[in-house]
C-alpha cells in the first residue's frame, strides 16, 4: 500500500553524548541530530529504523541550520543562520554529524558551553518530509525520508518535546509557549556574553520589554525611557546587534553597493556623451571648412574655364565672388558666371573697343557711357 508523505519534526537531545569542541574553527564533532524515537506523542509519535537512517543520512549532509525551531513555510532571517551539517552517519542510537558554525556568531560561546558542560541543553529538530508507515496504529514508523529541510539548533530539548506537535500544550496556548522560550533563551545568550553590564542591560530590558508587549498588549516602556534608550544608542552597539543597519546606513549593504556602481557608471556614460558630442561638433566644423575650401576651389576653376581673371576686380568683384559662393550649386554658378560673359561681350560688340578704356574728362565719351551702364548692370 502506497504510503502518504507527512511533515516530520523531531526533537533530538545529546543528553548522555559528549560532542568534541574547536572553538576556533567552530566545530561540534559527534552531534546527535537525530534519534530513533519520536519525543512527540499521540498521532505524531514515530519511530525511526536504523535502515531508515542509514539510507537517509546522505539527505542530511549539508543541511542548514537556524537558530530556534520554525513553522514550516516561514521566512528565516539571516541572522539565524547558525550552522550546517557535515559528516553524517547512521548508528544503531540515530544520526550523529559534525556541527559546523559560524564562531563569530553571537550564539557561538553558548553553544560551546553546552557542549561541554551540559550537552542535554543542547538539542536539534529536523523539518522534513517522509513517508510514515501506519498499518500497525500503535507502532508507525518511518519508511523512507524523502526530503530534508533544515536541522535547526533548539534551546532545551528534553523539555520542548515536540512544541508544535505535542498533545500536552492546548492550541491556543503553542504560540505563547514558542515565544516564551524564545523569550528565555534571549535572555540566557544575553546573560552568558560577554558584552559590557551597561549593554547587557539594555539588551535585557529590550527582550523583557516585547514579552511584556507579547503577555499584556501594551509596552512597559514609557516615552521618557524610550528617549534615553535612542540617546544611549552607539554605532558599536549597531555594529554588535545589527550589522545589517550599520551596513544599510554606510552603503555597504548590497543595494548600497549596486548603487554606488550604477552612479559611477551614470557620470562615465555623462562624460563619454560629453566626449562624444564634442567630437562631434568638431567633426562638423571640419566637414564645412571642407565644403567651403571645396567650394572655393571649385569656383576658381569655373572662372578659370570662362576665362575671367579673379584678379580683375572690376569684372570679378568680391560682391560677384560672394554671389557666387551663396549660389546653390554649380548649374547655379554657371549661370551667373555666363551673364557676366555675355554682357561683357556685349559692351564690346555694342563700342568695338574693350569696355574698360581710360575715361578723360569734359562730357563723358560714348565708350565712357557704356561703361557707366555696363558697371550699373553689374
């Protein structure tokens, strides 16, 4: 019969293990993760065989591990990311690992303490999937395990017994209990530090403060002291208790980061489009001194073709040049440029003598005259 996949949660202590420590590299050698009896009770009771594990183990190696047990489903912050799973092993008494932490982690001493001090406090729960084979009610167990969520460390094992599962603890009451002994064990990791007494306390006051928000609805706090708690407020406290923030108001925090880069990229593509443009406006100024030398060029060779000496300023004067130069194009040119043939050819047939002859004085000679009406014409 094809067995239904359930969540499992388990509640696993190292009471009676005494786990190896490296403080410095921040390892917990011979861990007991899992066990091979449920701590639940009622429906949720289950028992794990040593076949079950032993073909499970390799689902647990390098499973992560948070700080406090969580509902399936809810988001875990990053800050409580404590650890991760290594070297497991099945035994005829559960799964036993090495326990990898972070030894800069605010939990990091307690932890150690435990270990070595009293390893019943220090306990682990696992979220995952599996199939449960039910067919004998009193005695269901663990068939297969499909799938491995986390294995997260857990304040007092032997006495949370399956929090969310257990019949012992009525629904209604499940979230206080969560809290409270997170509550608890806040409070016990704050006292254990070893952080200043004057940052102990407001750190304490903080945690004693939610839990009376979470017991009463209402803060214990008054304005007064909330005031003095933001003067007291030191950025080495931020760097201590929320290196998120320091990081955020630094902008070192990756959005920080991207924006700081997308800002230098904006004022490199500002000035290459600067660049760009004046290059540009360059290029322009060049291509019309081209044109106009082009230009120039040309005209002096249309005038050297209709055999009219540029340096005769009479009949090629500036005033033609610049007509010449504002002239569309050169069928435009050409035009002008016959005109001015034709009418000199013109007062040359009309006085059979060159049209700029010597004028003497007294009444102006005929050839004079046409060449008052010839230079008006022009």
């Amino acid at each position: 019969m094809s067995q239904k996949i359930e969540r499992l949660t388990e509640y696993c202590t190292n009471s009676g293990v005494t786990p190896r420590v490296d403080r410095e590299q921040g390892i917990l050698y011979g861990v007991k993760i899992l066990g091979t009896q449920s701590r639940n009770v009622g429906q949720r009771h289950v028992s794990y065989p040593p076949a079950t594990l032993a073909k499970a183990a390799h689902l647990y190696e390098g499973a992560t591990s948070n700080v406090d047990h969580r509902k399936s489903g809810e988001t875990v912050s990053y800050r409580d990311r404590i650890g991760v799973i290594r070297n497991v092993h099945a035994t005829n008494d559960g799964l036993i690992a090495d326990y990898h932490f972070n030894p800069k982690h605010a939990l990091a001493e307690q932890l150690c303490w435990d270990a070595e001090h009293a390893p019943e406090k220090l306990g682990f729960s696992h979220l995952a999937d599996g199939k449960v084979n039910r067919s004998d009610p009193k005695a269901p167990f663990v068939e297969t395990i499909e799938v491995v969520e986390s294995v997260d460390l857990v304040a007092n094992p032997a006495t949370t017994r399956g929090l969310y599962e257990s019949a012992d603890v009525p629904d209604d009451q499940k979230e206080l209990c969560e809290h409270g002994l997170s509550a608890v064990s806040d409070l016990r990791t704050i006292l254990l530090g070893d952080a200043e007494l004057e940052t102990k306390k407001s750190r304490l006051s903080e945690v004693l403060s939610v839990w009376q928000v979470e017991l009463t609805g209402k803060s214990s706090i008054g304005k007064e002291a909330a005031i003095m708690e933001w003067k007291e407020l030191t950025i080495e406290g931020l760097r201590e208790n929320r290196i998120d923030l320091v990081d955020v108001l630094q902008g070192t925090d990756a959005t920080g980061k991207l924006q700081a880069e997308n800002k230098t990229l904006l004022e490199s593509l500002d000035t290459k489009a600067k660049e760009l443009q004046e290059a540009q406006d360059r290029i322009a100024e060049i291509e019309a001194d081209s044109q106009k030398q082009a230009k120039k060029l040309a005209i002096a060779e249309e005038l050297k073709e209709a055999k009219l000496d540029p340096s005769n300023k009479t009949l090629v004067s500036d005033a033609f040049i610049a007509t010449l130069e504002s002239a569309e194009d050169a069928s435009a040119r050409k035009v002008l440029i016959e005109d001015r043939i034709a009418i000199t050819k013109h007062l040359r047939e009309s006085t059979g003598t060159p049209p700029f002859g010597v004028v003497g004085t007294g009444d102006l000679p005929a050839v004079a005259k046409d060449k008052k009406e010839f230079l008006g014409r022009l």
